[in-house]
C-alpha cells in the first residue's frame, strides 16, 4: 500500500500545483469579465482600491487572516492549505497581467465563462491532490463542525458577509457574482469526481 501511495505523490504534486495556478487564472478571467466577481474577490477588488497593493498581495494577505482565523476552531493545516495562501494571488497578478480590460461585453462575458470553468476545474485538481482544503473551505467546515450549522447555512453566511463588505469598499457586484454562486457548486462537484486520486489508506493492525 505504502508503495502505491509513494507511487502517486508525484501526481498529486503536479496536479496540487497546476491546480492552484489554474485557479489564480481562473479568478483573473472573472475579474477582467467585469459583469460582477466570485464573493472573496469582490472583497479583494474593494480593498485594492484603498491600499497600493496589488490583487494578488491583497488576495494572499486575506487568506493569512483566514487562516488565523482557524485557530480558534482548531482546524489543521496542510500542505496543500498553505501552498493555497501563497501561490494563488501570484497566479491571479500574473492572469490579469495578460488579459485585456475593457472588452467588449461579449468577450466580458466568454471572459467570465472561461473564468468560471477554469477554477471549477482548478478546485476539482487541487482538492482532488488530497493536500488539505484552502483557507477559505476550511473557514466553511470548522464554522460548520463549531456550530452544527449545515454546510450552505455556513457558506451562504460567509459570502454574503464577504460581498457585503467588498461591495461597500467598491467592489464588483452584478451578475456574475449571482451566477457564481449558482453554479459553482455543481461545477466543483463535477470536477471533483473526475481529478480525484483514489489513495489506499495506510494499513492497520489486526485487532485495533
């Protein structure tokens, strides 16, 4: 067992890291969509328009406040958590360096689809590696496991505080941020079941 694992780790590796610089991608198309951005980024649009940083600095410093956020709900970090903290922004500096702004609303919209498909199937890569949740999923269930409340209770909770917030600082709230919350779910489900990596669990000792 212990072989086959070894055997997946380079897998997993590749499609924990493609996965997050797939979703930083996946979160610039949405933003350059310009028809309303996913909740945390609404946030991260808002802030960015009250301090020098860029979108991607911003996005990494409010997923380190996530994160000490999960110390009181004694939630575990791992790899896969921290290296989400870190490597997403970049990505996403790096995406909305390259795609044009101010496109017809066409391309806005083809933009936003791309965008949204791109980090469904980054979501779906990057859990699927088995490394950890990402800050912001892991605040969802250690609210959730606190609480007892249900999963979307929690959720919708959230980003309704998170795009209320965002918007307030001038933030980018329209459609597209409806049509995420729509479909990103379905979408994650789905990719989810194609990029898992299926992993013996660790052998035990008879009798324990």
């Amino acid at each position: 067992m212990s072989r086959v694992r070894g055997r997946r780790l380079p897998r997993r590796i590749a499609q924990l890291l493609v996965g997050l610089f797939l979703y930083g991608i996946g979160i610039a198309f949405m933003v350059r969509g310009e028809i309303g951005a996913a909740p945390w980024d609404v946030l991260s649009q808002g802030i960015s328009r009250h301090v020098p940083l860029s979108f991607g600095v911003i996005t990494i410093l409010t997923s380190v406040v996530v994160l000490l956020l999960w110390l009181p709900l004694r939630q575990r970090y791992g790899v896969g958590t921290l290296l989400n903290a870190l490597l997403v922004g970049p990505a996403a500096d790096v995406g909305l360096l390259l795609i044009p702004v101010g496109q017809p609303l066409w391309l806005r919209v083809c933009f936003f689809v791309i965008g949204l498909l791109v980090l469904a199937a980054a979501t779906g890569l990057y859990i699927g590696a088995h490394f950890g949740p990402g800050p912001r999923d892991g605040l969802m269930t250690g609210l959730h496991n606190r609480t007892g409340w249900s999963i979307w209770i929690v959720r919708t909770g959230i980003e309704i505080v998170v795009v209320a917030v965002g918007w307030s600082l001038g933030g980018n709230v329209g459609i597209g941020t409806l049509a995420f919350a729509l479909l990103i779910g379905p979408l994650c489900q789905y990719f989810m079941r194609i990029f898992a990596i299926r992993i013996p669990a660790p052998p035990t000792r008879a009798g324990v």
